[in-house]
C-alpha cells in the first residue's frame, strides 16, 4: 500500500497523518524566546505506548501542546463516519496496528463486544481482578429484574458480597454493561438470551 499524508485536523501546516499511521512535523519556520527565527525540519515523530497499550503523539501548536492516539488521528482523516459513531476499532485487535485497513468506526457498545469475542479485554466482567461477581450472577440479576422481581427482595442474596449502590448499578445497566438481557451481548458462551 502507498503512503498517504493528509493534515491533522486542527494542526493544518504543523503536522500530517499517514494512512500507515505514522505522524511527521511538517517544515516550517518558528520564532524562539529570544527573537531569533528557527526552521524546522520534516520529522516523524515517535510514538508512545499508554498503560492500555495505544499508541500516540503529542502535538504542539502556538505554545499549546495535545496528545492524541494515532489510531483516532488516522480513522478521522481517512475513514468516513458518515453515522458519527464516537470509537475507532482495531479490526484484528493489535493496537500497534494503526493502518487504515484495520481500523473502522464502532459504538461503544459493540468495542467492548468486539473485545470480549476476541478475548482482547482481560480487564471487563469477571476477568477483572476486582470482580466479586460472576458474569452468571449478572445475568440471573438482570433475568429477575427483567421478570418483574423486586430490587431489594433480589439484593437480599447479595447483600454479604455486593453493597447495595454497586447492587443499583448493576440492576440499572451502570455496570457490567457488556452484558445485556435481551440483546445477547454476553453470549460468549452460547448463553441463551
């Protein structure tokens, strides 16, 4: 695949996108502290890797600095959202891999489902370390939630394990949102709905 540059948004004349993800400073002329005018070099620049494992680049401009993930700086310049969805999923689920071909724009919702199909998010549901309720649990809450039951009748089964505002968050769909009754979000295990 050819590379393709196109500017960033909000930074037209400082910095460009590819659509392999990489990210260059374009050449330009600047003024120092002390007066004396700078030119700057074409450069790409060198990502950084965050704790979740994107990746990303802090851009500058007029004294005011930014750091935005390659990933999302790719998808807006290259992908159209004609839907204005507001997340930019990594088809093949490698976060290194900011090439237009493996991104595409999601909800929310069907990110973190795409993460769970695929085994990517070790931290949601019961794979979280703090997790002292089973993916089974959730789904019994919200099956008696959704049959009618009583809030404070269903808690009482859970009131050694859970508090009751963490109870609240999980009846009303706050938590654990990866897992809905009715729309099957949680069937990785060919649970049925």
């Amino acid at each position: 695949m050819d590379e393709v540059w196109k500017d960033i948004e909000g930074f037209e004349g400082y910095y460009q996108i590819s659509n392999l993800g990489r990210v260059k400073s374009l050449p330009r002329k600047i003024l120092k502290n002390n007066g004396v005018e700078q030119t700057i070099k074409e450069k790409i620049k060198m990502p950084t890797k965050n704790d979740r494992g994107y990746y990303s680049v802090r851009l500058c401009m007029g004294g005011d600095c930014k750091t935005v993930k390659i990933h999302t700086l790719v998808a807006k310049a290259f992908i159209p959202n004609s839907k204005n969805l507001n997340e930019v999923n990594h088809i093949d689920g490698d976060k290194s891999n900011n090439c237009v071909t493996n991104l595409e724009w999601f909800t929310r919702v069907d990110n973190i489902q795409h993460a769970f199909d695929n085994g990517l998010n070790s931290t949601i549901g019961e794979k979280n370390p703090r997790s002292i309720l089973s993916e089974k649990d959730i789904i019994n809450i919200r099956l008696k939630r959704n049959n009618g039951e009583n809030l404070k009748d269903v808690y009482e089964d859970y009131k050694d394990i859970i508090s009751i505002s963490g109870f609240r968050g999980i009846w009303n769909n706050q938590t654990w949102k990866h897992i809905q009754i009715g729309e099957c979000y949680y069937d990785k295990n060919n649970l049925p709905c």
